[in-house]
C-alpha cells in the first residue's frame, strides 16, 4: 500500500497570524503618531507666538530708534542751515573788505589818473567842443568861483542813475547831495528825478516834496537803492523838471549830477536849454549847477566822454546863473 505524502498548504493559521500581528503594529504606530501630531502642532504655535511677539518689540525699538536719529538729522540739519548762513555773512563781509581795500589802494593813484585822462581828454577835443570852450567867458576874480548861491526857494536833484555810477560813485552821490541839503536849512520844496525824468517818489510825480527832517531823511535812504534806468544823458531830466516846475513867482535851483554825456550833439543839448529855460527875455527861468564826477576819468580809454560832459556842463551853467563843480577824486 502506497503512503500518500501529506500536502502543505501555503496559508496555513500561522502564517496568517504573522501577517496580522504586523498590520496590527503599523496601525499602532500610525495611532500613536496621530496622537503626538496636535502636540507637535500646539507647540509650533507657541513657539511661532513667542517670535512674533519678539519681533513686534524689536520693531519698536528699531522705530523708538529711528525717531531718535530722525530728530539727530533735523538738528544736524538746523546747524548745517546756521553754519551756511554764517558763511554767507562772512564771504559778504570779506567782499566787502575786499573791496575797501581794493578802493584804498587805487586811491593813491586815482589823482595821478584822473590828471592823465585829462590830459589825454583834451588833446581829443572835438571841433564841436573846442568851439564851447571859445564862447566860454572867465569869470571876473571877484565873483564866485566853484561856489554856488543859495538865494533859491526850491531845489531840484536831476541824478545820473547809469551803471558807472552806481558801482564806483553813489556813495560820493549820497554824501554831495547831503551836503547840499546842508546848505539850505529850509526850502519850501524839494524834488529828485533821475536823468531820464523818472521821479523818485511816485507819489510826488509833478508836485513839490514837503520840505522837512523826515523827508530829507527819506530822500537819502531811498537813494541807496535807487536805479532807474538811464542813457546817461541829462536833456530829458534837465528838461522835464524845467517844464513842469518852473514859476516866474518860485526861486528853483536845479542840481545836475553825473559823468558822462555820450549821447547827441552838445550845442543841440545847450539850444534845448536854453530854449526850455527863457521866458521870453534873456533870464533863466531856473538856475543850473552840476556836480561832475570823475567816474570815467579812472577808466582808461573813457576820458573824452567824461571831457565831453564836463564841457557840456560847464556851459549849461555858464548860460543858466549856475555853477559847474567838477570833482577830482572819487573818495569820499
């Protein structure tokens, strides 16, 4: 009798329990991680709590901080300002200085230039010039020369307001017209054009200037800054302040400063005058004075202008009962 072999079964009840004992245990290792993971969760937040609260203070430091240096930079800012002004003040203060200087040291040579350009000037003498120095008559010894009469109720300023003059003579201008205000404690009226007819004080345009200490003061400041434009011509002044305020009943005199005529024919200058100051007789309806100043004369190369203005001058107050002081130096 043959034995039959006994046949294996694959899947017998031990290997099933095998497999069911490892699921089992990755079942249990996936429940105990599940139950560590909200731990793990909760912990991170109260971790990324701690930091952003951290980080809130260290930005409000770094604000507290800013605003600190904020106001640092204003203030460095404030001091750079203060510190720019006051360099600004002194750079002035140096030019000025400067300038003082660069005046006292052309100062001692100005008589010996001025003495040159006159020389030179009238060797240039134009026919037409040389012809009003003919017709010039000398004074008498007895009479007042380089002098002026102060016989005259109201006063008239006539000013070259040119670029010349402003840059080398106003400060000489402000003193002459002081001194001349000087010498008539009391006038009944006053009045200032520049050389085109532009009046100082709008408000007074073709009327007198009250005559008083304030007024004068007035005058004088508001000449400081005074600067019409000019042609460096005085016909148009001369003329308009003729027109407009002469009376056979007022005294005026008329005060012509400045130093150069460059304009026009002279002998056509002195007709116009002329023409504009008679009443129908001989008399001048306004006395001419002229105060020339030696601007041009320290210019090389520009003393004929200043010799045609000066013989010019000259003339208009021979004609017109006044006197001609020419300047021969620019300090004051």
């Amino acid at each position: 009798m043959k034995t039959r072999r006994r046949q294996t079964e694959v899947f017998n009840l031990s290997f099933l329990d095998v497999i069911s004992c490892g699921f089992g245990a990755i079942i249990l290792l996936l429940v105990i991680s599940k139950i560590s993971e909200p731990r793990v969760i909760e912990q991170t937040n109260v971790d990324l709590s701690g930091l952003v609260v951290q980080l809130e203070e260290e930005l409000h430091e770094i604000r507290g901080e800013t605003q600190i240096f904020n106001r640092q930079l204003i203030a460095r800012q404030e001091q750079l300002s203060e510190q720019q002004e006051k360099l600004a003040r002194l750079q002035g203060a140096l030019t000025n200085i400067e300038g003082q200087y660069h005046l006292a040291s052309t100062a001692s040579s100005a008589q010996s230039l001025i003495e040159d350009e006159l020389k030179s000037a009238k060797q240039e003498l134009t026919a037409e010039m040389r012809q009003l120095r003919a017709d010039y008559q000398r004074p008498k010894e007895d009479a007042v020369i380089g002098g002026i009469p102060v016989d005259s109720e109201y006063i008239i300023f006539v000013i070259d307001t040119s670029g010349s003059m402003q840059r080398f003579a106003w400060p000489l201008v402000r003193q002459k017209m002081k001194e001349i205000l000087d010498i008539y404690p009391k006038v009944k009226g006053v009045q200032v054009l520049n050389d085109m007819g532009d009046y100082m004080f709008s408000q007074y345009a073709g009327n007198w200037i009250p005559d008083s200490k304030a007024r004068r003061r007035a005058i004088l400041d508001r000449l400081s800054t005074w600067a019409p434009f000019s042609n460096s011509s005085p016909v148009e002044g001369i003329t308009k302040a003729i027109q407009r305020f002469y009376a056979s009943d007022k005294r005026i005199s008329l005060y012509v400063f400045g130093d150069d005529f460059s304009g026009g024919l002279m002998q056509n200058v002195v007709d116009t005058v002329r023409r504009k100051n008679t009443s129908g007789g001989k008399n001048s309806r306004v006395r001419i004075h002229t105060i020339g100043f030696p601007v041009l004369l320290t210019q090389p190369g520009a003393g004929q202008n200043a010799a045609r203005f000066a013989a010019l001058m000259r003339k208009l107050a021979e004609d017109n009962n006044g006197s001609f002081v020419g300047l021969s130096s620019l300090q004051r």
